[in-house]
C-alpha cells in the first residue's frame, strides 16, 4: 500500500498550534476544565468518576454513553451508535468499510481533508462537489446529479462547513437525501459543528435520522468543545455498515479511554447548555471579529459564517494570503490557516482566502496582536 499523502493542515498545526501565541484560527470551542465538567455531574456519574475502574471498554462504545448519544437523534437507540477516538476515527473506518475500487464517491469542497483523502484511497473514483463562494458556500443540486454514476455509493458533506462555516439551506439538505435515499446511497454526513448555527432555525436534520443509510458523524470536540476527550461516534440506522466499520477499529484504537467515555455521558448529559455557552461565545466572538474586518476592508473581505466557528476569509493583499499569513505568525504570533492548506485534488479552491476561528475565549488579544502588525506594516 502506497503511503497516505502529508495531511497538510495536521502538519502546519503540529508546527505551529502549540507554538504560536495567539491561536486565530482553532476549530474547536472554548474547553472546559475536568472540574468544570465534574461540576455539571450528577451525585451518581460523580461518584462513578471516583471508582471508575481503568479496565477496557467496549468497542462499540460502553452502554450509557451510547445511551446519551442515541438519545441526542430522534429515533435511534444504543445499537444505532458506534463510539469512536475522535471523528477523526471515524471518517478513516467509514471510507475503509465502505468504499472498495469498484465505488465512486462524491465529496464536497472544499473540506477537512480527511474525508477527501480516505475517500480517494478507498473508492476507484471520487468527484468533488463544489460549495460555490457566491452562492454562500451552498452546494448545486443539479451538478450533483450531474456527478452521479451508477456505481456512485457514497455522498459526504460536511455543515456546518469547515473551512467555510456555510450550513445548506434546508431545501438542499432535503433534495440530497432524498437522492441519496432515491438511489440507496450512502449519506456520510460530518456533523461535528451541528448546534453552532447563527440562526437555529437553519440547524439540519441529522442524516442518520432521515435517510436509512445515513452516516451521521459527530464528536465531542468541536461545539461541545472537548477535544481533548477523543470521543466522536457514528450514529447510522444501517447496523451492518457499522458492523463493518467496528471491525476496522480493532485495527485502529480498539476501544476508546474509559475516562473519556464516563467524561463524554456527562457532558453529553449537560449538553443543552454547554452548547448554549459555546453558541453565546462565538456570537459575541463575531461581534468582535466582524468590527476588526470593518476596520481593515482595503486587507479583508468577510460575510460571517451561517454556523460553526470557523469562517473562511478573503484577503485582498497583493503579497497573497500564503504570505501574509506566513508574516502573522512569525512576527506577531497569530496563527491562521492560509488557503494552500484546503487546496483539493478533486476541483480547484480559491488561493487567497485563510480559516479564521471564533469559538474560544480571549480572541481580544489575537485580534490586538494583529491589529497592531497590520498598523505596523502599512505603508
Ligand atoms: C469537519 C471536521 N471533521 C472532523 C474533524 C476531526 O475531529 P477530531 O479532532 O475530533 O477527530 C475535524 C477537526 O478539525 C473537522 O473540522
């Protein structure tokens, strides 16, 4: 087997993320300490805590965190859900078990490059389906038709989007799982920002809910904001592709940490208002980032996300985004994620625009540090 390519994004953060002063550009929301989880425990998962035995657990997951995960969909039980290390885990297991050579898949784009990367390593073919920057980052229905193959077996989105923060209207969301469902496609929806849209009105349903063979992925790390759990799950109606996908894992992790598991039940417990708190820190984070970008219209263009807590902006320098961002965090320590990072094999995606992140605390300060190099630097 050919070695995967650098995971490009991955290797800047390694380089970078734990390096440079002010993080600008994170796609997780702010964490929580493990007291300030604790504090949101009830007596009887608090005291499983003290007397958690650090045996392994199951790999599907143990029973009561499926349990709490199950209860977040409508109509699905603990069979439904297949418990991960991350969501990471789970696109990797997901292309694995269901992609073979004979497949096409279709992937949107731009995207975490995970699911573009695996899906090409696994399917014979695989077609990018484009998020159209002028149409508010929305995907076109009649080009994906256009994309379709008899042999297409698996379609996978990503809303609310990473890079672009673009949810689908729900007439579009609607019209691709009615196809997928038409044609008995595999919906591989990435979940993970769901719970973040500005306007919760605009929140999807999930795929696992709507479509027998949706694939709702989803993790504790981004609007739970506890990445440093490692927990993400995919939740299907279709128990033998999950079967399949269980049987990769004994590969991979073989069964996740078991604090973990007793520290996602709880949150997940608690999770109305964790979310509440993530969603209440990115609407004022915008308030914050959208008054910087005013500041600077001759550097940025910037139309805030429909969700999530990244967006993906333009920079209208004539030095290019790859530089600029390169002079950021080298000079004053604020790390962006310039477009070369999200650049796809499977369409071409715009060269001048950088993530920009909105979900921790503290951005007044990243947002000084460049406020002050943008100063420094004009002429
Ligand atoms: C859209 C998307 N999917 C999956 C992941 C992987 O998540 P995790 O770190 O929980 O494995 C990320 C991480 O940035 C992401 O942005």
């Amino acid at each position: 087997m050919t070695p995967l390519p650098e995971f490009r994004l991955e290797t800047y953060f390694t380089r970078w993320e734990f390096q440079a002063r002010h993080h600008m550009t994170a796609s997780d929301a702010q964490a929580l300490s493990l007291q300030q989880l604790l504090a949101l425990a009830d007596d009887a998962d608090r005291e499983r805590w003290q007397q958690l035995v650090l045996s392994y657990v199951e790999t599907w997951g143990s029973l009561p965190l499926r349990q709490a995960i199950a209860a977040t969909y409508e109509g699905l039980e603990a069979a439904d859900i297949l418990v991960f290390a991350g969501a990471e885990e789970g696109i990797y297991c997901t292309m694995a078990a269901l992609l073979g050579p004979d497949d096409h898949a279709i992937v949107s784009v731009p995207n975490y490059q995970s699911m573009e990367t695996l899906a090409l390593r696994n399917a014979g073919a695989v077609t990018g389906l484009a998020l159209h920057a002028q149409n508010r980052w929305q995907p076109d229905l009649d080009e994906l038709r256009r994309a379709l193959r008899p042999n297409t077996r698996l379609i996978a989105v990503n809303f609310p989007n990473n890079p672009t923060g673009a949810v689908a209207d729900t007439e579009t969301f609607a019209g691709l799982v009615q196809l997928c469902a038409e044609r008995d496609i595999y919906l591989f929806s990435d979940e993970v920002y769901r719970g973040l849209e500005r306007d919760p009105a605009r929140r999807l349903p999930q795929a696992a809910e709507c479509h027998a063979r949706g694939l709702s992925l989803n993790v504790m790390s981004k609007a739970y904001g506890l990445p440093g759990l490692r927990i993400g799950w995919i939740a299907s109606r279709d128990r033998a592709a999950l079967q399949r996908m269980e049987r990769i894992k004994h590969y991979l992790s073989i069964c996740n940490a078991g604090p973990s598991e007793l520290l996602a039940t709880i949150a997940l417990k608690a999770g109305a208002s964790i979310i509440a708190r993530n969603r209440e820190l990115c609407r004022a984070n915008l308030v914050q980032l959208g008054a910087f970008f005013a500041e600077f219209p001759e550097h940025y263009d910037w139309q805030e996300p429909d969700g999530g807590c990244v967006g993906f902006a333009r920079y209208r320098g004539a030095d290019g985004v790859e530089e600029h961002c390169r002079q950021l965090v080298e000079q004053a320590g604020v790390l962006l994620l310039p477009a070369s990072l999200f650049a796809s094999e499977l369409l071409p995606v715009a060269t001048d625009r950088f993530r920009v992140g909105f979900g921790r605390q503290g951005i007044a300060q990243g947002l000084a540090a460049w406020r002050d190099f943008l100063r420094a630097t004009a002429t």
